[in-house]
C-alpha cells in the first residue's frame, strides 16, 4: 500500500452523520503541472479540451461520461465548430478524473455528469476552447505566412489566404501554434454562422460499438486480474455471520474467497469459475438488522401518512378555504413502485493498487465523488486515484452512485487481499437487479376543486416518499426538510391556479437504498399531474389542449411545446378508429424536466380483452439551440421506450424484506414489438441548450395513460399498468 | 469438473481451450479467447446480448456449454463483418447511429444477420418475431427496426 503524498491535504471530503459531503479546495497548480507532463511536445494542447496532433487529428477531451446519450458526439461538435474543424478529422478521448479542470460548471466543483447537464455546462467552455485553438492557428498561419489575420480563412480543418492560394492543414500547423501565446478573448460565432451545429453529424462512437471493439468495463482484462463474484446478503441490512468457504476453493480456478462488508467475494481467473465458486459458498446471514419490508404493507403506511399535513413546498392562497367553496372537487392518489436501473451491463469495476496510488477502471459517472470514497478506503489522496473512465452500457443514473457501493465494494475486495492483484468485480444480473439504489416508490394524493364555470380554483398536492439527496453528494438539495428533487414537477406547477399547497412527506426510515433513475422526480410528478389535470379537464367539460394553455400563459415555452404537438398529432382532427372491437384513445401530456420543454401526444388501441399497445408518440421539444438534431431525436426515441418500459411493467416490489425481482423474466424491460413509432418536432430557438437525456422521459407514462383513459373511461392511477386494463 | 481441451472454430479460425466442458461458450469467448464484442446481460437466455451464430443459427451463448459448439462453425461480431450480410448490418447501423450505450448492439446485429440470411426481405411482423428476444435497455428500437429494413434493400 503507498503513503499518502503530504501537501495535497487541502482537498478533503468531510464525512458528515448524514453521509458524505463535499468541502474541496482545488490545487490548480497540480493539475496545471500534470497536464504538461502529458502532453507530448509535438502536438498542439491549447487547452485542457483539445489536442490537435501532426497527423491532423483534433482529440476531444470529453469530460462527461458517455453512456449511450451521444454526449461524446455533442461535446465534440462544439469545439469542433468553434475550431472550424472537418468532422471526419475529430475524435473523442475521455478526460481523466481531475475536478480542477473537468468540474461540472452546474454542479460546483465536481465531475460528474447527470441532470441532463452535459452539453449545457459545457456549451461556452467548449465555444471558448475551440475558439482559443482557432485563433492560435490563424497566429500561427499569420507567422508562416506573414499576412494579416483578418485575410486567412479556417474551413475544414484547413486554413487558407486566397490571394496568395497559401493553405495549411491544423496538423502542418500544430507546432507552430503550440508556440503561440493563448488569446485572453475570444470571439464566438455567431449562430447564424454555424456550420456543425444544428446538423445531422455521425456519431462518433458508432463504428466501434457495432464492430464489437468498443471497449467497456466488463472487457477489461489486466496481466493477473482475478475476477471477483459475491454472494450478497438476501436482504438489506443483513451481514454475514458466517462462511464456508471450502465448497468454493475446491472448484478448480477459484483462487481465494474473502469477507467483505456487503457479503463474500469469491475470486478466480475468470468470471464464470468466480460465479460458480459464489454458488458454492455457504454463508450464514445475521438478519438481526436486515430489511423486513413488504411493498404492500409500505403502500398502506404511505397512504396513512398522506392523511396528515407534510412539509411544505409550496403554498399560495388559501386551498383549503378554496376546496371548501369550490362547486365541484376531485381527489386522486397514485401509486409508484420502486424502479430498477437495470442497465444492459450490470455495475462492475476494475480497480488495481500500485506503487503510486491506484487505477480504476469503469463507466465514472461521479469522478470526483468515487475518487474520495476510493481514496477515504485506501487511505490516499483523491488525486492518487486514477480513474479511466470507459464506456457505460447504460446508467440512467445507476452508475452515478450515491456512496459508491459497486466501486467501493470492489475496492474492499481488492484490499482484503492486500493489493495483491488488479480485481474486476463483476455483479451477474441477479446482483444488479437486487443491488439496490432503486428509484423511490411514491404516494402522491392529489384534490382539486372547480368553480361554477370549470375553472381550476384549487389545487393540493401531497407526496410520499424516500429522498434520493439524502446521503448522496447533493444534500444541499434538501432544504426545511423538502428534498428538491422529490417535489420537482410538481412545486413548480406551472398552471395558474389561485390556489394552491404542495406538501411532502419524507419517510427516512424504510432502508431501501434509492438513488436517481433516469428524469428523477418527475418520474413520478410529471404522471400525477399531468393525469390529474386531464382528468379534470374532462370534469370541468374542457378539451385538455385548450384548458392546459388558457392556465399556461405565464408559461410560454410549455404552451410552445404543447401548441406544436398538438398541430404536429393532429389533435383537432378525429382520431382514426380502430378495426372491430378495438378501442382506441388519445392523451396528451406536458412538462419541464431540466430546463427542457416537452410536450407528447400519444396513441393507443385497446383490444376487447384489454390488452393495449401504444401506436405512436409524437413529441415536441424545446431545449433551446440543438447541438445535433439526430442525437436528439435518438435521445427522445430512446427516453419514450424507457419510459414507456416503466409505465408498462416494470415494479421492483418486496415481500418480507427479499426483493421479488431477480433478472428480465420478472423484471421485464420493453421489447421491440412495444415499442411505439415515435416523431419528434423541435422548437427552433437561440437560447443556449439545455438538456435532452432525461426529459423526454416525464410525460409519456401521463400521456399513455390519458389515452387509455380516452378509450376505455378508465384511469389507471397505479403504476406499472400491467394487467389493470382487463379486469 | 475437471478441465479438457476443446477445438472450437471461431471465425474460421481453429482455437483450443482448456476449460470445463459445461462452461458457457459465452465465458469461454470472453474470458479464455478475449473476444469481448460478445456480452454479458442475464446469464438465462433472456437478453439476447450474448448472441452468436453457430452454423448459421443464432444462439444464446450464455446458454450454450462450449462442449456443445465443439465441430461447429461460430462466428461473433468479431467475424460478422466478414460477410456479405454481416457487412450490409453493420453499414446500416452505422448509417442510422443506431448504437446509444452500445452493450446490447452486438446481440442485435447477430440476430438481425441470421433473420436476413433467412429472410430477405423481412415484414415488421419477421422482426418483432426474430428480434424479441434482444433487449435493448436504451430502447434503440425504432432504428433497429430501420436499420434491418436498409440492409435489406441494401443486399437486394
Ligand atoms: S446473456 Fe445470454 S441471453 Fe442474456
Ligand atoms: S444501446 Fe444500450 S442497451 Fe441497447
């Protein structure tokens, strides 16, 4: 094990009583230092965002983790823009863990990437570092040449005087720009003038993510790693009492067993020897503190709690004085289960101790929190923990993980053997899906009253449910006791209603672990209100377009979405029917997530038995200037059917502690035969992007259900849908 | 069990391994041969990640004991490419950026080759039929749809 280098001990994270929390100061000077040192002398590194090498090839340091959401493809095509690059000369490398110059400039001194923030954080910082490498270019083409700037255009990777009919390539040019001093100002483009921006660009990643090469967590191999398997306690809260580990060693290949704190980790050459090595353990658990819940019985304590009066997060007029005289009043609750992440590669990580510190390798989605968890362990210094942030196959926010359970577990294993070689953990399906850190189940009661001429008067709305900020990085979130991100969609109501309290109750002692699942609070706000004020549409006789914009006035940019969705889906003409016996509906749904806008029109037949499928999903989206169009529609077509999965089956549910799920037999994603045709229209904008991964999400659970509610009459108020159509 | 030599045929070319013979081909290409394109996502023949073509057929190869691929023709995505159809796939994918997170395309690709070396010409019915048993956890879906529909013009 290596020393702590002595020094660095002004960035520290203070382990608070309700988890960790982050107090960092950041010593520039080192990582100014460390950038030198790796850049080769060769090649031009005007900033910590680009590399242009001899070869002609513009690397983007992309600081974000991709995880499917195009964010490699989007961060490139900004600097490339600002650069004047050619697109086919452009690559993406992933940036190492060092918050001093990859910090999320939304989240404060952090890397990490999440909140649909990717491309927003970094829309001036990449325009800035493209620019600055242009410039320097351009100082570098007026040296050679020795014409004024202003007559040398850059197009194309190339820079040009066309009086002369000089031309040079960024990469004849590299090392004579690297001498150039860096420009204290830029000028940006105007949007006008773009060229990448707004256009259809390839992806970069697709080539070696559909050849097979493109390289995750799981292909990780290392001279001597051992593979590590554990056997995890049955419930939450349980620990291990005691082992036999003799069943397990017996297995040819398996080369040790050890005692975690999550459970025992069985280690071997390979993977499928460590799984049948865990198979074979015999552990006793000590369930003394384990986890008794059962999710019906949680329902009913959630339910009981909605009775009484929560924190507020919202109060204007008096709501309770306006329910009373109301002419008519409404009252709905619904039901949300916990939610897995199950990304496609279940959570896994390489970690492997050297003289210098450690290296870890794994979809990071939170660097500079999992390089203090991993650092707090082994006793280093956050900057001692290298972290080489690869491919995701998939997070939705599971890999952002509060506490950093899959990472530090590996980092125990790796410790209980002393360092002794590089361990690849490897969770299995059951692991992963049993593994906790779920999206919370909620309760959300709702009442409304009406007036005389159907105008929505009042309006409570009370919510139930675990805090996903407590114990994470973000508790700043929780403010008198409301979580932000448990009441988001729904304190920010954006209807005008005179009257109005939005209330929340946190129960902290379920001992689930929940974490961020793709769209977080909305989630579950986007489908209570958007379903609740359809259905009051309907009571107060209202087409539910028209009584949503005539209360969204102060709101344009939702009626913005909502207005072109409903054109684009035709909603002012009849739906086509369905052939015999088919029923068929349409509903509507809007919401912010993110700073985003979308609004969704879906289309659903429901067959005599009750069986339903969703036919199409139109969508309109404003989420200000579109970086590229494609990866948008890709990120809206991608959000529908992950939302659309969710809403139609997906529960994790508990029965006396032990989660029911296991793998994809009861824990059953969409597949393609479900899955909608989707169309997508954007609201053409000049304000700076916001983000795209996670609020096409929020309104289509709402959306499908008022369409259900369209053909059948009948308001599904629990989710997943399931089977409650064909009773 | 103990270990045996097995000579499997792996992208037309001959490989021998040592492993037990109830091993998962699945392993044995990933951890023996480090052909790593094939992936891992359930282990139960319920994800379809893990897919690859044993004479022509595609198969679950989580599911499938390496003893049982012994004398038979396997190819992964590594090898895919290679052919005609396999190429056409691969350049209809990339042409639609099909790919999102990208773990489960390798599956995909494998299957959508073995339904259109059977079917040329393949209605939406064939592909929800061939393509059910690959999930895709980013809901890639529309474009996979797409894609098969390109290649298929594509080798007409
Ligand atoms: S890993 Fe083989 S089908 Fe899922
Ligand atoms: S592309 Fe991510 S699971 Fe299919």
């Amino acid at each position: 094990m290596t020393r702590p280098i002595e020094n660095h001990s002004r960035r520290r994270f203070l382990k608070g009583a309700a988890g960790l929390t982050l107090a960092i100061y950041f010593p520039w000077s080192f990582a100014q230092n460390a950038a030198k040192r790796e850049a080769p002398a060769a090649t031009f590194e005007p900033n910590a965002f680009l590399r242009i090498g001899e070869d002609n090839a513009v690397t983007v340091i992309a600081k974000h983790l991709e995880m499917g959401q195009g964010t490699y493809t989007g961060l490139a095509t900004i600097v490339a823009e600002e650069l004047d690059a050619d697109w086919s000369q452009v690559r993406v490398e992933s940036a190492p863990a060092d918050a001093s110059r990859y910090n999320n400039l939304n989240w404060g001194p952090m890397q990490g990437t999440g909140g649909s923030s990717a491309i927003a954080n970094s829309w001036e910082q990449l325009r800035q570092a493209g620019a600055a490498a242009r410039a320097m270019l351009v100082a570098a083409a007026v040296q050679r040449w020795q014409v004024p700037a202003d007559s040398i255009t850059v197009a194309e990777g190339v820079l040009r005087h066309t009086a002369s009919g000089r031309q040079a390539s960024f990469g004849e040019l590299a090392r004579a720009a690297a001498e150039q001093p860096v420009p204290e100002q830029v000028r940006l483009k105007k949007p006008s003038d773009f060229k990448l921006i707004g256009q259809r660009l390839a992806r970069k990643d697709s080539a070696e993510k559909t050849n097979g090469s493109a390289i995750y967590t799981q292909d990780i191999h290392l001279p001597d790693m051992l593979t590590a398997v554990v056997a995890h306690p049955p419930r939450f809260g349980a620990m291990v009492a005691s082992y036999d580990a003799e069943p397990a060693l017996a297995i040819d290949g398996v080369v040790e067993v050890v005692a975690i704190p999550t459970g025992v980790a069985v280690l071997a050459r390979d993977t499928w020897t460590a799984k049948r090595g865990r198979d074979a353990l015999r552990v006793e658990w000590n369930e003394s503190a384990a986890l008794r819940l059962s999710s019906a019985r949680a329902f009913e304590q959630f339910r009981a709690l909605a009775e009484t009066p929560g924190n507020v997060a919202r109060e204007e007029g008096d709501s309770e004085a306006a329910l009373g005289s109301a002419a008519r009043t409404l009252e709905a609750e619904y039901d949300f289960p916990y939610l897995a992440h199950a990304a496609m590669e279940p959570m896994n990580c390489v970690i492997r101790l050297n003289g210098e510190g450690c290296d870890t390798w794994f979809g990071a989605q939170m660097q500079t929190h999992d390089q203090a968890v991993l650092a707090e362990l082994f006793g280093l210094e956050p900057e001692q923990v290298r972290i080489h942030t690869l491919y995701a196959g998939g997070s939705f926010g599971r890999r952002a993980s509060k506490g950093g359970d899959y990472i530090l577990e590996t980092a125990h294993i790796v410790k209980a053997i002393d360092g002794r070689a590089p361990v690849k953990l490897v969770w299995l399906r059951e692991d992963d899906m049993q593994g906790g850190n779920y999206r919370p189940m909620f309760h959300h009661r709702l009442r409304a009253g009406l007036d005389a001429q159907g105008q929505l008067v009042a309006w409570q709305h009370r919510l139930v449910g675990q805090s996903v900020a407590a114990g994470s990085p973000f508790e700043g979130a929780i403010q008198n006791g409301i979580d932000a991100t448990s009441v988001e969609g729904a304190a920010n109501l954006p209807y005008a209603i005179p009257n109005m309290r939005v209330d929340l109750h946190t129960p902290g002692d379920i001992g689930v672990p929940v974490q961020w699942w793709r769209a977080v609070g909305s989630t579950h706000t986007a489908f209570s209100t958007e379903c609740f004020i359809d259905e009051l549409a309907q009571a107060a006789g209202q087409d539910p377009v028209a009584w949503r914009l005539a209360m969204l006035e102060a709101h344009p940019r939702h009626a913005g979405v909502l207005k072109l969705v409903a054109e684009k889906a035709g909603w002012s003409q009849p739906l086509e029917s369905g052939k015999n016996g088919e029923r068929r509906g349409r509903g509507v749904a809007v919401h912010e997530a993110f700073g985003s806008f979308v609004a969704q029109v879906a289309e659903v037949t429901v067959e005599s038995d009750g069986r339903y499928r969703v036919d199409r999903v139109v969508c309109a989206v404003d989420c200000g200037i579109v970086v590229n169009p494609d990866v948008v529609l890709a990120q809206v077509e991608g959000g529908v059917g992950f939302a659309l999965s969710a809403a139609m089956n997906e529960a994790i549910t508990f029965t006396d502690g032990n989660v029911d799920q296991s793998n994809f037999h009861d824990y059953s994603p969409l597949r393609i035969a479900d899955m909608p045709r989707v169309e997508l229209h954007i609201v053409p904008s000049t304000a700076a992007p916001t983000g795209i991964g996670e609020p096409p999400v929020a309104p289509l659970a709402p959306a499908v259900v008022n369409a259900l509610a369209a053909a059948t009459g009948k308001r599904v108020r629990r989710l997943p849908i399931g089977q409650q159509l064909s009773g | 069990m103990g270990h045996f030599m097995i000579t499997l045929n792996i992208n037309g070319e001959e490989k021998s391994v040592a492993v037990a013979p109830d091993t998962p081909l699945l392993w044995v290409l990933r951890d023996t041969l480090q052909l790593t394109g094939t992936k891992y996502g359930c282990g139960m023949s319920l994800c379809g990640a893990c897919t690859v073509h044993m004479d022509g057929q595609a198969v679950r190869s989580c599911s499938t004991p390496v003893s049982a691929a012994a004398g038979a023709k396997v190819i992964t995505i590594e090898g895919v490419g290679e052919g005609v159809t396999g190429k056409a796939v691969q350049q209809a994918w990339q042409g639609l950026d099909v790919v999102q997170c990208g773990y489960c395309q390798s599956g995909q690709i494998m299957s959508a080759v073995a339904l259109l070396d059977g079917n040329r010409t393949p209605t939406d019915a064939d592909i929800d039929q061939a393509m059910g048993g690959n999930l895709c956890r980013c809901a890639t879906y529309v474009r996979i749809r797409a894609a098969i529909h390109d290649a298929a013009r594509s080798l007409a």
